[in-house]
C-alpha cells in the first residue's frame, strides 16, 4: 500500500486544466487527509464557488470556514482533525497587499482609486495565480495547518501560478515601464511634453492606439506602486522558495478525456524545467464496468430477461450496455497512454459516482480513494 | 421571416464540447448554402483537428467548401490591428514587439478580448464583390468565465479607456454584440451539475446585464430513458441467473445518472429549456468528421426552427 500523496509535505498543488474536476478532487483529498487526521485547509480560487458547491456551503470570502464534523457524518466520515476551507478574493487580496505595503495614506487612496488598479484583477494575466500564492503563503506562514490543499486556478501552464508573482512585480517595477510613463510623469498631469525622444516615440504610438489618456492613468498607477516593490518582492521570494521546497507536492488533475492528456504531458514538462516533480496523477470521473456485461452470454441472457417487453427493449438494452462498456474501455486505453507518456508517476483513479460529485456526499464517497493509496 | 444571425457565439463549461457543437453549427450553417467564418480563440486548432482539415493557426483558411476557419490569439490579432491602423511593419515591430508595450498592453483593460473581437467585427463588415464576404460568423467563444469577461470588454474598455480609438472601436462591437437581429448567443451544456450551473450563469451576463440574445441552447451528451421495465425486470432475474447482476448494475447506474442529469436540466431558464437542441452522446474512439457531420443533422432543423423562437 502507498503512502497518501500528502506524506511528508505541508503543501499539496493540484495543477490542471478547467472542467477536469480539480476542485472536487482537492476538496475530496482534504477529506481524506482530515478524516486521517491531519489539521487540513483547502484552499481555491474559483469565481464560480466550486469549492463552496462541493462542500455544501454559501459562499465564503477571504478567510477560512471550518467544515462542521456533524456535515460529513451523515455520509460516514469521521474526522480526526479539523478541516478548513477558504476562497481567496483577488481584489480582496490585492488591496490588503496595498495597505500593508503602501508607505502612506495618500498614495494607499492614489492606487486603490486607479481605473487600471480597479480593474487590474480581471485584466492582468497572473492575477489570478498571484492572489492564490499570496494566499497560500499567509496561511503557510500562520502555522495553523498540517497540511495545505490548493487548488490552482484552470490554466493552459503550469507554471503560471509560479511565476506570476515576480512576473507582475517585473512589470511595475523594471525600469523601462517608468520610461513608458516618464513623459506623463515627468512633465506634469496632463501634458505631452517631450523629454525623451525614444520614450515618447513609443508612448505616441501607443497612446495613438490606446488614447493619451490611458497612458496617463497607467503612469499614475505605476508610480502609485513605487515605494511598495521591496515589500512585494520579498514575499514573492518567500513563497517561491516554499514552492521550490520539499514541503510541497505537486499533483497533475486530469480527466479521462484525450483532449486533456496534451496538457498534462505539458504541465509535467515546465514543472521539470522548474525542478519540481509530480508526486502522483489523479485522473477524475472514470468510467468502471465489469467486462462481462457485454460478453455474448450476458447479452443473450439479457434478451431473454427482456422478452415479455415491446422487441426495441432489448434492443435498447443491449445498445446501453455496449455503450457503457465502450466508454469504460475509452477510459482505459486513454488512462494507459497517459500512464505511458508519463513514465514512472503514480496514479490514482477516481471513479465516476453515480450522481453528481459535488457535494459532500460525493465527497465522502472520493476520499477513500486517496486513503488507500491504490497504484 | 427568418432569423438568420450573422455572429453566432458558442460558450459553455470548459469540457462540454463548445468546440464540437460550434465546428458542427459551422457545417449546419454551410449545408444551407451559407458561407461560414468558424473562428476558434486560443483554440490550439482543435476545429481543425475535429473537421480533418490542415490546422490553420491565426491565419484564417478556406478549409472546407463555404467554411473558413481561423484560431485568433491575443497576441497576433494585435498585430493585425497594429498594421492596419499604423500601415508599417516597422513601427509595428518597433514599438509593439517592445516588452514594455507588450506588458502594458497585457495591463490595458480587456485589450486582448478587445482586440479579438475587434477581428469578428472587421470580418462581419467585410464585403467581397459588393456582398458579405461570410454570411455567418461561427466564435468558438472561451469558456464561460472567458467569455462573459471577453463579451463584457467592449463596456470594460468604454468605462475605462478615455477617448481615443480604442474606445471608438469598443463601441462598435458593442453594437454588434447587442443587435439582437445579427448577434446570438449559444450556450453548450451537459446534463451535469456544474455544466448547468455554469449555463445559468451565462444566461444572466448576457440576457440581464449585457442585453445580447440567447439562442439555441445546446444539451450534449443526452443520454436517452431506458423503457422503464428493463431495469427491474433485470434486477428480479439476477436472483436466479447471476450472470445478469452485473449487467442490472450497469445500467440501473446509467438511468440513476441520467435521472441526475435530467434533474440537473431542469434547472435551466425555461427559454433556454424550450429553444434547446439535445445531441445525444456519440461514443466514437475515433472522433472527428463524421461524427460532427451526424450532430450537424440534428442541428439543421434547429435552425430552421429558430425563426419561430
């Protein structure tokens, strides 16, 4: 029997693409490591409340919600430790990052008053991904949790989420965008005047394109970050260096679809690049079917079973269980290529629930299977 | 008279077959004699993957008799309105490939979408000898979250871009996406939980909060009722003949699931539940053409419907 894939680490990362059920997975996978009683926290950025679906509660923000013991009982699971829940806001985030960081009430309103900042969390790529580290670090550091489950947000990369934060912190802080903005910074609110001719060649032409006057918020909003870089770089540090260190497993999401298997061939690559090693595949909704339900004899009895019925019943039947059963056989080959592509990664399979998998029964129905440690 | 949209955009779940139903509404359309842009968005050339045809990347191809498809990108659909408003590729490659313009593009609100749709707007409008040069526009839209951020650009980019040209041309699209008379979104769902959840949420960005029209809804993956008997006439039989136990099993899951699933249906706005169109579950280890050409049957008379709705 294998240890579970959270043995030994602080931190598990579920990485995936979006509509694979990483959500579901990273709640059922605090189940089990709760229910084996390890202080859990399960953490995901998703605007659209997965995490609070699957474990039966109304939405809840920027701190962490204790899932009730009595919630998983009725579904037979017994927790030895607490179990937590939290949904990072990006905004929320964001700003709580400006008023620690911000060196003075006046340039704090500047920056959170900004037309870009407003709108920064839906705009700037790494957004996401960067409140969801932030996060993670502030709940690492709290020293409150055994273990920590994140869920990243769906991403074509990998990485993403790893390099968002210095990513953004490049952009505001290099040199060269204050060049961008240095004519409007420079020569006063509103005027174009030239201080520089390579600076405002390049900001003509983009002000020609995005207007004059986006430039000049954007100077704004970037000189509102200055003062604040050292601060902001030196978390990005920090949880750089806990992504990067033993305390962490990373965990590819997948589902049984070949669309997907690209993509975790992918994500294995650039977390390699990163020198970070997937600890284990869990590959989500798969279908099971005993292979006798179309053997000739089943089907044969099945007919006879069905004979008192109009002639289309059987026929029916006959049709679904053969469906059933190439569908099951579908996810078996695309499971094997995967395994195959990935070489030597362990996996877990979950298998499709009768009814829907987000809720606490699923849940509770899912958790075994991370106890267990099969294969 | 007939309803006939010139911008059809398909959204959906990530993983509900946007893609699938868009390539197959592209082919429905064309089989009507109309000729059909399919414009994917980031789409890594999956349409052209699923329709046989030699990927076309950002490059929009004839790839099929009345059907071009393109895959636009953020980065190359810039480009393409960088050159058309400057006129040189020098300027273009002066100041736009510049990583500082790069990265502040990436901040400017919504530019990406924008610029995207900006492609869609431009090919609605083009003419070719003195007639639309595409009777209809196909966008493979992004998945839900995606999609109403990149629907919501136009007005993300009125709000906070001062005047200037961006914000000329955001108004346009905005126009285009809410005249119901040429625009219309279409919603791909499976019978599932989150799917549907996700469909609703659609729903609401754009009928309440964007003005646009909702279209044909689309429920993949149906999956039809078993006659009610056979499950427990399955069932009684196992007793005496064990070699049916598995096989009541099985199938006593997949009505549990598609009863689930039919629940999970009904949870959708009564219009979308009546203006939808159910394509029933292919299961094909091969995937691809013919199985978009079988869900294009089900689609044509759909769009000969549509006119009534």
């Amino acid at each position: 029997m294998s240890k579970p894939v959270w043995e030994g680490r602080k931190v598990v990362v579920n990485v995936g693409t979006g509509g694979v059920g990483k959500t579901t997975v990273s709640a059922a996978m605090a189940v089990a490591a709760a229910a084996s009683g390890r202080r859990t926290l399960v953490m995901t950025i998703d605007p659209a409340r997965r995490l609070a679906n699957a474990l039966g509660l109304p939405a809840f923000g920027n701190v962490e919600h204790e899932i009730e013991q009595d919630q998983l009982a009725p579904y037979g699971v017994k927790l030895q430790a607490p179990l937590w829940a939290m949904m990072p806001d990006v905004k929320r985030t964001f700003d709580e990052l400006v008023e620690r960081f911000a060196p003075n009430d006046e340039k704090k309103r500047a920056i959170l008053g900004n037309r870009i900042y407003q709108h920064f969390s839906t705009v700037l790529v790494g957004s996401h991904e960067y409140a969801a580290v932030e996060k993670l670090h502030e709940v690492y550091a709290s020293g409150k949790y055994d273990l920590i489950v994140l869920d990243t947000p769906p991403s074509g990369n990998a990485v993403d989420f790893l390099e968002a934060p210095s990513r953004i912190i490049d952009f505001l802080e290099q040199d060269t965008v204050q060049w961008l903005v240095k004519p409007y910074a420079a020569a006063g609110r509103f005027s174009l005047k030239i201080l520089d001719v390579g600076s405002s060649f390049i900001s003509k032409s983009v002000g020609k394109l995005a207007g004059a006057e986006t430039l000049r918020e954007l100077a704004e909003f970037v000189l509102g970050f200055q003062g604040m870089y050292e601060g902001f770089r030196e978390r990005s540090r920090r949880v750089r260096d806990l992504l990067a260190s033993d305390e962490v497993a990373f965990n590819l999401v997948s589902s049984t679809q070949r669309a997907q298997h690209d993509a975790m061939f992918r994500f294995r690559e650039e977390l390699a690049a990163e020198g970070l090693k997937v600890r284990a595949l869990v590959v989500n909704r798969v279908r099971n079917v005993p292979p006798d339900v179309e053997s000739p004899k089943t089907l044969e009895a099945v007919r006879t079973a069905l004979k008192t019925l109009t002639p289309g019943a059987a026929d029916q039947a006959v049709g679904a269980l053969r469906e059933e059963a190439a569908l099951a056989a579908a996810d078996r080959d695309a499971i094997q290529q995967l395994a195959e592509r990935l070489g030597q990664v362990r996996t877990i399979l979950l298998p499709e629930l009768a009814g829907d998998v987000h809720d606490l029964a699923s849940l509770s129905a899912l958790h075994p299977f991370f106890l267990e440690g099969a294969t | 008279m007939a309803f006939s949209p010139r911008l059809r955009v398909v959204t959906g779940k990530g993983g509900v077959g946007k893609t699938t139903v868009a390539a197959a509404l592209a082919l429905a359309e064309a089989r009507r004699g109309k000729r059909v842009l399919l414009a994917e968005v980031n789409g890594r050339d999956r349409a052209a993957h699923l329709l046989g045809v030699e990927p076309t990347g950002s490059k929009l191809t004839a790839v099929l008799p009345n059907i071009a498809l393109v895959d636009m990108n953020p980065r190359d659909t810039l480009r393409e309105y960088v050159l058309l408003t400057f006129k040189f590729e020098t300027v273009y490659k002066a100041v736009f490939e510049n990583r500082v313009v790069k990265n502040f593009l990436r901040l400017t609100p919504s530019l990406g979408e924008l610029m995207m749709l900006g492609k869609i707007w431009h090919h609605e409008r083009e003419r070719e000898d003195d007639q639309p040069r595409f009777d209809v526009i196909v966008l493979d839209a992004p998945a839900t979250g995606h999609a109403i951020a990149m629907l919501r650009a136009p007005s993300v980019v009125q709000a906070t871009v001062p005047a200037g040209p961006l914000r000329e041309n955001a108004r346009n699209m905005d126009q285009l996406l809410r005249d119901t008379a040429r625009t219309t979104v279409h919603v791909v769902t499976t019978p599932e939980e989150m799917p549907v959840n996700e469909a609703v949420e659609i729903e609401r960005a754009v009928d309440d909060e964007l003005g646009m029209r909702i279209g044909t809804t689309f429920l993949n993956q149906r999956v039809s009722a078993l006659v009610p008997e056979i499950v427990p006439i399955l069932d009684s039989s196992a007793i005496t003949d064990t070699s049916l136990a598995s096989a009541a099993r099985v199938l006593h899951a997949r009505e549990q699931r598609r009863i689930g699933g039919e629940q999970n249906l009904q949870r959708l706005p009564h219009k979308m539940l009546r203006d939808s169109v159910s394509i029933p579950r292919i299961v094909a280890a091969d995937f691809g053409r013919r199985s978009l050409e079988a869900i294009a049957d089900v689609i044509v008379p759909a769009l000969a419907r549509e006119a009534d709705q």
